[in-house]
C-alpha cells in the first residue's frame, strides 16, 4: 500500500509540474512552482532509496528532504501572503504586528508541543529529535498560512485572488493532517498506529496534489464587462440619490432656520 501511495503522489507531482509550465505559473507563483519541484524530487528519492538502500536510507533521506521542503513552504507562504494581503507597507502598522503577534505565539506553542508531548517517543535518539523537528516544522507551516488565511477572510481584501487562496487553503488542510499524523506516528502511546499514520499522511499529500491540479487546471473566472446601458442606469441611480440627499439637508437647514 504504501508503495503504491508513493508512486501515485509522484505521478500527481509530475502531472502539476506539467500543469504548473503549461499555465506559466512560474511567472506569477515562482516559488510555488519551486516547491512543487522539489516536492517531485523528494518524493522520487525517496522511493528510490527505499527500494534500494532500505529502511533506515529511506528514513534519513525522507526527514532531510522533508526539513527544505518545509523551508520552501515557508516562502510560498510570503509569495501567498502577498497576493492576498498585498505587498509590504499595504496594511495598516497595526494589522501587519498584530498577524506578526499571531504567527509568533503559534509558532512557540508548535515548539513547546514538539519537545513537551512526543518527549516520550519511542525509538532511537535521531530518530526522537527527527520526528520532533518534523512535528515542530509542520506546525510552524500550519500556523504561517492560517494566519495568512484568517486574515485575509477577515479584512476582506483582494477577495478576488481565487488561486492564491486556493494554494493557501490546500497547504492549511494539509498540514493539519501532517500534524496529527505525525504526533501519532511519533508518541509511544500509538505506537500500534504509527504505520497507519504514515498512509494517511501520505494519502492526505496525495489528495493535496490532486486539489492543486484542479485549482491550476480550472479556468479563470471572467467577468462580465459593464455595458453603457448599465453604467447608464448606475449614474443615473447615483443622480437621484445625490438629489434626495440635497434636497433632505435644505429641508433641515430649513427647520432649524
């Protein structure tokens, strides 16, 4: 099964790298595309050391490739942030220290998870220290775009980013099942549970390609230009409340004369 799961997620991450170069997203989304990449490279060497190497290549291969790709992750939130809040400076002083205040406390209180809950993993020590940094890393990945998301659903800018938020929402989905798994896969308490983590993890990494190729491969929406009739009717809707306003203030004017 596991096997199987693995090669489908590289055949899905082949297929959006395709999708990816055939929409020229690497224009407008170049680290995404990056991360797309090297999340297509990974997961090909690591299969490849799996089936060659063994278990314990696989696992260094798996926790090293999964560290920069979290990394990576991490940029395509500031790319994501972006387009859905706008450039730097765009928001008001408080808005951008407030989500900065937010994403600071999550990120410590995914560190405090990691060391405190799986202190009793089980397992060699790298092997410990490994799924904590994991463990660790998602969290601060999961906490980066939903603070992004939340934000942007909150202050209601740039609503009509449909793809931006798209990839946003995918990686808050994910990574909140990379974060469950891996709790189980590493705490002693699931110990019977660790290999089913793993396949859901995965399948849930699976699902996420398959999101992104819809989202890539969905046509943009287009908006209807406004006719002259309409913009006609608009103007001459704003006349006659501008009228009504005037003619409301003169007759106040009058009643307090």
């Amino acid at each position: 099964m596991k096997l199987l799961i693995e090669s489908a997620i590289i055949a899905a991450n082949l297929a959006l790298c395709c999708s990816l170069a055939k929409h020229q997203f690497n224009k407008t989304y170049p680290h995404f595309c990056r991360y797309i990449r090297f999340q297509a490279f990974a997961a090909t060497a690591s299969l490849m050391s799996y089936l060659t190497m063994g278990v314990t290549a696989y696992a260094l291969t798996y926790y090293l490739l999964i560290f920069f790709g979290d990394i990576l992750a991490i940029c395509v939130a500031a790319e994501v942030g972006g387009k859905l809040l706008g450039p730097n400076g765009c928001l008001p002083r408080w808005v951008t220290d407030r989500l900065l205040l937010y994403m600071g406390l999550g990120m410590a209180a995914s560190l405090a998870v990691a060391i405190l809950l799986l202190a009793s993993s089980y397992g060699k020590e790298w092997g410990r220290a490994a799924i904590s940094a994991e463990h660790c890393m998602s969290g601060i990945v999961w906490v980066t775009f939903s603070a992004v998301l939340l934000f942007w659903r909150t202050l209601k800018v740039f609503r009509r980013q449909r793809i931006a938020a798209s990839i946003c929402l995918g990686f808050v989905l994910y990574f909140t099942a990379s974060v469950l798994t891996v709790f189980v896969r590493g705490h002693r308490a699931f110990a019977g549970l660790s290999e089913s983590a793993g396949i859901a993890g995965m399948a849930a990494y699976f699902a996420l390609l398959l999101w992104w190729i819809g989202v890539v491969m969905s046509p943009a929406p287009v908006f209807e230009k406004a006719t002259k009739e309409k913009r006609d009717n608009v103007l001459d809707e704003f006349e006659m409340a501008r009228k009504a306003a005037a003619r409301v203030a003169i007759s106040l004017a009058e009643q307090r004369g």
